[in-house]
C-alpha cells in the first residue's frame, strides 16, 4: 500500500471523524457569543483560539467539517446518480439522438460555472446549504456523464459484449450487469476528486454568501468573516483554510491512491 495512500485515507478520515464527532461534542458552543474573549490566540481553553464572536475555533471547525463534507457529499451524489445513467444510455446509443441530446445538454452546463449556476438558484429560492447542493450538483452531472459515456463505448466493443448481445440481453441489460461493473473503480476514484472539488466550491460560495447561512458554521464563511481580522488575528484565517487545504489535499492523495490501487494497468508487474 502506497504512502500516498495511507496519508489521504489518514487526513480524510480526520475531518470525518471531526464532523460525526461534532453532532455528540464540541470543546464550545459555536453559537454562544463571548465578546470578552474575542480574538484569543491559541491556548489551553482554546486550541484553536477564538473567533471575532469569541466562539471555539476548534468547536468551529469541527461543526463546519460537518457542513462543507456534507454539502459535498450530497452533492458528488447527485451528480454521479443522475450523470452515470445519462452517460450509460448515452453509450448505449451512440449516435443516435439521446447520445446528441445528453452531449450537447453537458456543454451547455459547462458554458456556465457553478458558482454562477448558484447565482441564478439564489436569485430564484434564496441563499443556502441546499442552493449549494443543487449548483454543484448540476455541474457535477456532465462531469460524470462525459466520463460515463467515454468509458463505456470502449466496452461496448468487446468481445464480452457482443457475446451478452448474441445472448439475447438489451441494452439496459448489458450496462447494468457487464459495463457498470467494470466501471466501478473509473467512478470510485473520480467521485473522490470530484468530491474535494465540492469542497472547494461549497467553500466558495460560502465565501460569497451564497452556500450555509449563519449560525450554521461553514469553512467558507469563516474566511469570509475573517478576512479584516488577519492582520489583528491571523489564526481566524490560517485555520479555515488550513482545514479546507488539508481536506482536499487528503481526498486527492486518496483519489490518486485508489487510481493506483485499483487499476491493473499501473500496478507493478510481477516476475
């Protein structure tokens, strides 16, 4: 087992942990406002230190892991459990109008980035977690369609294939119970990636106002809260972000580990 690995699984692990943890526990109540103790360095009550509000960092960070995994987590979901079947059907008919309609509908999402795609929820239904969903959910879709669909053409030219075709078994059939499976590891290893991407954009649209609204802490929207307070307190900014880098960093070092793990073409051949 690669180091890569083992790291990613370790960091990503850490911030799951911290999230379920924070549903029984947190070191302070991140919605009692302590003015006296605002902007604390890190000590011994405070591990973290303390916020403008004078709320736990730690508590903080911990509640927002819960917030920003979440938001993603649901996110890559959707994604993935409406563009795996577009891309399925895609390939399944290649050519033909559905595989024209599902192409040209994930270019015309990918002409508009997510955070504008939240722009335009929020305009519609207002700020929120799950206007977050929903952007980057729909700017998922195509992602996993295009891969969907690329990688299920190569099979459907295999011998395995048009054996099962011969055999009487239809299209859904087939992309049910031969290419999907196959499938599998491709989906596992984007679905990481694309879920330290959610990350980064939950975080983003936070930032921005546009993801998780107060009290509901959210990493974003402590960078967001903290960007006039570096220089008076840098620790409100460096831990945010030190939570959100080390977060995708883990899910990417994952991802890559899985890739290796699970693709027989890298791994090392055996005298």
């Amino acid at each position: 087992m690669k180091p890569t690995l083992i790291l990613g699984a370790l960091l990503t692990l850490t911030f799951t942990l911290a999230a379920l943890l924070s549903f029984l526990w947190t070191p302070g109540d991140v919605e009692a406002v302590n003015i006296a103790a605002r902007l604390q360095p890190p000590s011994v009550a405070h591990w973290l230190g303390t916020d403008h509000l004078g709320r736990d960092m730690l508590s903080m960070v911990m509640t927002g892991a819960r917030t920003s995994l979440a938001v993603a987590l649901v996110a890559v979901g959707l994604g993935m459990g409406l563009g795996v079947p577009l891309g399925l059907a895609a390939a399944a008919r290649q050519g033909g109008w559905l595989d024209e309609l599902v192409m040209r509908a994930n270019d015309l999402i990918f002409a508009f980035p997510s955070l504008v795609i939240a722009i335009l929820i929020t305009a519609i239904f207002g700020p929120g977690a799950l206007n977050a969903i929903l952007a980057i959910g729909i700017f998922n879709i195509p992602v996993f369609a295009r891969l969907t669909r690329g990688a299920a053409l190569s099979f459907w030219r295999r011998e395995f294939i048009l054996a099962a075709r011969v055999a009487g078994k239809g299209a859904p059939r087939i992309s049910l119970e031969h290419i999907l499976p196959n499938l599998a590891n491709l989906l596992i290893v984007q679905g990481t990636i694309q879920f330290s991407l959610g990350i980064l954009a939950e975080a983003g649209l936070s930032y921005v106002g546009l993801g998780a609204q107060p009290p509901v802490p959210s990493w974003g929207r402590m960078l967001a809260d903290a960007q006039t307070m570096v220089s008076l307190a840098p620790h409100v900014a460096i831990v945010p972000g030190l939570a959100i880098l080390l977060t995708v960093l883990g899910l990417n070092l994952l991802g890559d580990g899985l890739r290796d793990a699970l693709d027989p073409r890298l791994r090392p051949s055996r005298a």
